[in-house]
C-alpha cells in the first residue's frame, strides 16, 4: 500500500513540467505553440482564427472589463456580455429604492434607456509584442535587485512612450516567468460603458453564497452592456451624441450547445496564478495563512449572517460585505483540501531534488550554477515566515471589525497625512462618509461589530499574537476591550463627528490618546518594526530574483516542456472538454445542470433560493422555444477542464468552431488549488449555458431587440 504510494507520487513528479493535458493558460500571441494540441483535442479553427494582427480574430471580441473580469462583443453594435458579479456594482449604483435594479432586474427597452456609468472601462488588446530583449538586454545576474528594478522600470516607461507616441492607445509591459521574459500590451481604452440589462438577483446570482464555488450550480450569472464611442469612432468620455462601438469583431453564438466529451476553450483574463512555486510557498499559502484567515473569517461570517437571518434591512446591509469575505474564505478551504489532496507539498519536494540533481550535474559538467538556487530559496522562506505569519493575523484579524478599521483610518489620519491642512480634511472626509455607515442603526450594527471586534481580538490574544497587552486571562482581556469600545471616540457619534468636521493637524494629539487608536499603534508598532519591515522586504526581493533562476533553470532541464506563464491579467487561452467528475468517493457530478434543478432547489422560505414567478411559469410551460434541448430540458450550466482562475469571471467560453456556447463564471471547489497544482480529475471551471442566457433575455426578460442584434447559429 506505502509502496503504492509512493510509486503515485513519483509517476506524478517524474514529469513535472510535462503538464497535463488540459492545464494551461496560453499566451494568444504565440498560439501557434499550441495548435496541433488543440486541433488533436478536437478544435477546428486555427491559432490564427484566434489572435491575428492583420485580420480581424476573436481576440478583437474579448475585453477586459472594469480592470478585474473579461467581456465579449456580441453584435456589431457593440453589445457586450459579462457576468452579473461583474457588473454587480454597476447595477448597484443604479439602484434606488423606488427602482431596486438588483432585486428586480433592468432591461433597456430602447438604447435611450441604456445607462452610463461613469468611470467603467473596458480595453480591447490591439496587439502584443515580445520586447525581452529591449527590456533585458546587458543586464547580468549580478546586479543588485533594486538597481536591476529601477533600470528595467526605465526601459520600460521609455518603450512604452514610444509605442504608442501619436495615437489614442495605452501601452503597458508585463513580466512573465517571473521576469525572465517580457511582453508589450497596446491596449485601446473605452471609457463610454453603459448598463443595457441584468437579471433579477434570485436568478443572477441565485443560490448566492450557499452554492458559490460548488457544482450542481445554476447561477444565471451573466449581465449586459454596450460600448459607445465619439461619432468618428474612437473612445470617449460619456456624451449623449455618442454612437454604439463597432468592434472589429464579435463572437458569433451557437445554439447546438455542448456536451460530455466536447472541445472548448476560454478566452480571457485571467488575474494571478502561482504554478512554479517550490514548497515552502505551498505550505506557507495552504498550511499557514489559509487556515488562519479561514478562522478568522468563521468569526466574521458568523455574526453577519446571525444578524442577516434577523430581518431583510440587516441582510441588505451586510450583503455585499459578506459576499466578499465568503468568496475568499470558501476558496482557501478547497485549496488547502485540494493542496493535501494531491499531496502537493511531497510532490514539489521531489521535483526540488530531481532540479537540485540535474542542477548538480550541469555544473559538474561545467554549466551553469544553479545549485545554490533552491538552498538559498529555502533560507529566503526561512526569513519570510514567521514575520508573513503576523502581518497576516493583522490584516486579516486586526482589522476585521468596524470599530479597529476606523481606528486604523483615524491613526491614519493624525500621523501620515497630517501634512497639509487639505490631505487632512480629505482624509476626515473619507470617515465622515464610514462613519455615516457605521452609525446608521447603530443599536443594531455595534452588537455585531462589537462582538467581532472582541471574539477576533480573543482570537489573537490566544494565539500569542498581543504580547504587548499585560493581560493574564480572557476575563481581563474581555473587560479590557469592553471598555475601549464603550470608551473610544470611534463608538460616539457627535464626537466623532465635530472631531472630522473641523479636523486640523493640531487635532493629532488627541487623536492619538483615544484608547482604540492606543491599541492600533501598539500592535502595529508590535508587528511592522523598521526590522521586520527589512527582513520582508529583503526576503521578498531574494525570492524574486531566485524564482527567476529557478525556472530559467527549469526551462533548461526540460527543454522540451511548453511552459505556460503564470498569469498576470494579460489575455489568456484555455483549452480542455466538457467534462463531468467525481469529486468524492461515490460520488460523480455529471457535466451539466437544467431548469429542473432551480426548481428542485426552490424554497421560497430561505433567500438564496427563492424563484422569480415567472421563471415558474415558464418552467411549466416547458416552452423553451429555440434555446431547449432536443431531450426537452433547459440547460442552465455545464462544467468543463479548462484552467482558468479569478479574472476569467465573464470570460466566452467557445465551442470548437470558435462560437460561442457560455460564459465562465466559477470554479468547483474541489479544483480551487489549480492556482498552484492543476488536476484533471478534479479541476473544473464553471460556465453559464448561453442557451439559458438569452432564454432570459429573450423570453424571461422580453428584450428580443437584444437577441435580435446577435449574430445566432443553430
Ligand atoms: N466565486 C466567483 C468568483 O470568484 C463568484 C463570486 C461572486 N459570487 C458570490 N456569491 N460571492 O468571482
Ligand atoms: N468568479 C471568479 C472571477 O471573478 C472566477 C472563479 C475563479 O476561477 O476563480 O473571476
């Protein structure tokens, strides 16, 4: 059985590079690299149908949205597809209460309905470019960090002018394989947006927390926009004489659908990955800080969700902040489940010492040294742990309550900005404004804050995290922080208040007494000493500058492995198959979900499944028109192999033709650690059936104008 094991573990290593099938997140521009893998796995179009700088490719259709999601263009109108959390905000910021976007929906009827929002983007890639060699060339190992960095911002700050001297584009340069290559980006910015429709809630974001990042889902997560330009066709501020954006291409939908077994790929943005990480990064993210954070969010959400399970204002209040520190919390979990699952830590380990052995041999042979590469990795971990350890108590424990944030601003405001008289008052503005947040229902709210404040602070105190307190039990330790939260200016309203109002530097003195900013810089005092600071930071500059050397020393090793780069919220390709799994012993999750199962999950008594009426009625009606099944059901959601990560949120997700079949929208939980180890047994992205989309649109929402302007394929 031990030997069994052992012989997984080493058939796992022994390739290391030579990654799975499915794993991978591709540079478009060099596409090429991977087209007869995605022609063999069943793709029919070419890398050139994908990105091309002569003609116009799909690449021209997929955008990044709001600087953190990915859209796509769906008619020559400019019409654009994201997801619903992506567009969350912006439906938000309509909303009032006699017009609840959120709850109820918006559909723009006419494009004179279609709403701005000011201060949303979306950038089209006009093409990238490889600049290495500009960016590194005569630069040696041997220079010192900063140095090195401070060259290489200046390269690029000079390139990037150049690139675009003259037109109406944006450049940026990005490291890749941790700087051993570097790539330009000429983006063209759309400042223009406007909101044309999103469902309900209870549709766009049905099953809410309780089902985010799992499978069966049947989220209809998707909201709609429309680009706008001056009339000559270039990017503008909002204007009510703009014109609907032509984009030089938009994706084409198919109605055929997917099933088991069938190519697909996403086409977007994906945000931060960390494949070529050595152990020590493992256990520090999965064995470290995810538990901790973990933990202390438990204390979070327990009292938020008490308090939004007593009436529908406290649910309002605490929604979106809870959705917040749910996603994360929820996602560390099956990372650190996924991480042991696989063993990972074991499995990073041995690939170590098969790199340390061939590393060994290169300079036997009179090669390269990389052999002090790994060993001086180690000593940087060594550094870095136990001071990552306490700042992440800190910002994740410290901070977590109401109460100590605004302490924290406060403290803020009497030392670093307390300059000028006018970086004071902007600073005094940005609390007045929390403060009005704080203080509205306050009975209410400070039990809340109240208890999260002393249960986290319990929290660290037990961990040995506040040696600075001279408290022996948790009963003078609670008495303690009792007192400071009756006590603080912070929990008085008219103190609070006049204090801001008027604030003036001279102000800082007093500021400085109150006992809650007491407590802030004496913690901070505690964690973020000038040493520790050094050492961090020190550690940090070692380890990029030897992951550097690590995987140029890897790309050496396997010479014949096609790395992919981490990702870095550059335009990406993923590639894999509709694909159902098993994620637990007995268990097997078919790869996609129907109406029906909405309608099992229905429970009108708890909120994240209450279904709209209407999607009732049309359920009983079975009349799906177009977008049904051959076998009579509506599909809502289907699952696939494709590696993608948080960015991918909105993200077309295209059939083998190149057309359009869903948006990606989540992950399974049991796959979530594929942002440092990927597996294809268990690694799934999740994506929103497009046939369900415009089934919304269309039927639900009676926005046929809407479909009618798309390009639709059967
Ligand atoms: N898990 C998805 C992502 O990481 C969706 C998050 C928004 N939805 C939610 N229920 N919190 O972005
Ligand atoms: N929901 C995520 C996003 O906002 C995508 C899920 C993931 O793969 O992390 O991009």
């Amino acid at each position: 059985m031990k030997k069994r094991l052992l012989s997984l573990v080493i058939l796992m290593a022994t390739a290391p590079l030579a990654l799975h099938a499915d794993e991978g997140m591709w540079i478009p521009m060099l596409l090429q690299r991977n087209e007869a893998a995605m022609q063999r796995a069943g793709m029919h179009i070419s890398a050139s149908d994908i990105y091309d700088i002569n003609h116009a490719s799909l690449k021209d259709a997929v955008v990044l949205f709001a600087g953190g999601c990915t859209g796509e263009f769906v008619s020559k109108e400019g019409l654009l597809l994201t997801n619903h959390h992506c567009g969350y905000n912006e439906i938000v910021k309509h909303s009032t209460v006699e017009h609840d976007y959120l709850t109820h929906g918006f559909w723009a009827m006419s494009r004179e309905q279609e709403l701005p929002c000011p201060g949303l983007t979306v950038v089209r890639l006009v093409r990238m470019e490889d600049v290495t060699r500009q960016v590194l060339h005569g630069l040696d190992d041997n220079l010192d960090e900063a140095q090195r960095d401070k060259l290489i911002e200046h390269r690029i700050d000079s390139l990037c002018d150049h690139a675009v001297e003259g037109t109406h584009y944006r450049a940026a340069i990005k490291p890749f394989y941790y700087g051993n290559q570097y790539f330009m980006y000429i983006n063209e910015v759309f400042n223009d947006v406007r909101l044309v429709g999103a469902p309900p809630s209870n549709i766009g974001k049905f099953g809410g927390d309780t089902d985010n990042w799992m499978w069966p889902r049947h989220t209809g997560d998707f909201s709609v926009f429309r680009v706008y330009v001056s009339p000559d066709g270039l990017p503008a501020e909002y204007s009510k004489d703009n014109v609907p954006y032509q984009p030089l291409k938009h994706l084409t939908i198919s109605l055929k659908g997917v099933d088991e077994g069938d190519f697909t790929f996403v086409f977007g943005y994906p945000g931060t990955t960390r494949r070529y990480v050595t152990h020590d990064q493992v256990d520090l993210s999965a064995n470290l800080e995810n538990p901790i954070r973990i933990a202390l969010r438990d204390i979070r959400l327990k009292h938020y969700n008490n308090a939004m399970n007593q009436s529908p204002a406290q649910r309002l209040r605490y929604a979106s902040t809870v959705a917040g520190i749910a996603n994360g919390w929820k996602k560390w979990q099956g990372e650190t489940q996924g991480i042991a699952r696989l063993r990972t830590v074991e499995i990073k380990k041995y690939q170590e010492s098969q790199f340390q052995m061939w590393a060994e041999e290169l300079k036997a042979a009179g090669g390269h040294d990389y052999t002090r590469v790994l060993p001086q990795l180690e000593e940087a971990y060594a550094r870095l742990r136990p001071i990552d350890l306490e700042w992440t108590y800190f910002n994740e424990g410290l901070l977590a309550s109401d109460f100590m944030y605004r302490a924290y601003l406060l403290w803020n405001l009497a030392t670093r900005h307390s300059t000028t008289d006018d970086d004071a008052q902007a600073t005094a503005q940005k609390l007045l404004a929390r403060n009005e947040t704080f203080f509205k229902d306050f009975d209410q709210h400070s039990v809340v804050d109240h208890a999260i404040f002393v249960e986290t602070l319990t929290y660290l105190w037990r961990a040995g995290q506040m040696p600075y307190l001279d408290i022996r039990s948790e009963a003078d330790l609670a008495k303690y922080l009792d007192k400071i939260y009756s006590q603080s200016i912070l929990t008085h309203r008219d103190k609070m208040d006049r204090l801001l109002k008027g604030y003036t530097p001279r102000q800082a003195r007093k500021v400085l007494g109150d006992p809650a900013v007491e407590l802030m810089v004496q913690a901070y005092d505690n964690s973020y000493t000038e040493a520790k600071r050094n050492t961090f930071n020190t550690a940090q500059a070692d380890i990029q500058r030897l992951m550097r050397l690590y995987l140029r020393g890897m790309m050496e090793q396997y010479p014949d492995s096609n790395f992919f780069p981490d990702a870095n919220l550059t335009l990406r390709v993923a590639y894999g198959h509709v694909k159902g799994f098993s994620p637990r012993d007995g268990v097997y999750y078919t790869p996609y979900s129907t109406l029906t199962g909405i309608m099992e999950k229905e429970n009108p008594d708890i909120y994240d499944y209450v279904v709209e009426p209407k999607l009732r009625s049309l359920f009983a009606a079975h009349n799906y028109g177009p977008y049904g099944s051959p076998d009579g059901s509506l599909r809502v959601g289907f699952i696939a192999t494709n590696h993608t990560t948080g960015g991918n949120s909105g993200s077309p997700v295209l059939n083998a033709d190149g057309q359009l079949v869903g948006l990606n929208f989540d992950r399974c939980w049991e796959g979530t650690m594929s942002d440092l180890i990927f597996d294809p047994r268990y690694c799934r992205n999740i994506c929103l059936d497009i046939r369900y989309c415009l089934f919304l649109i269309d039927q639900f929402a009676g926005a046929k104008h809407l479909v009618e302007e798309m390009d639709i394929v059967r």
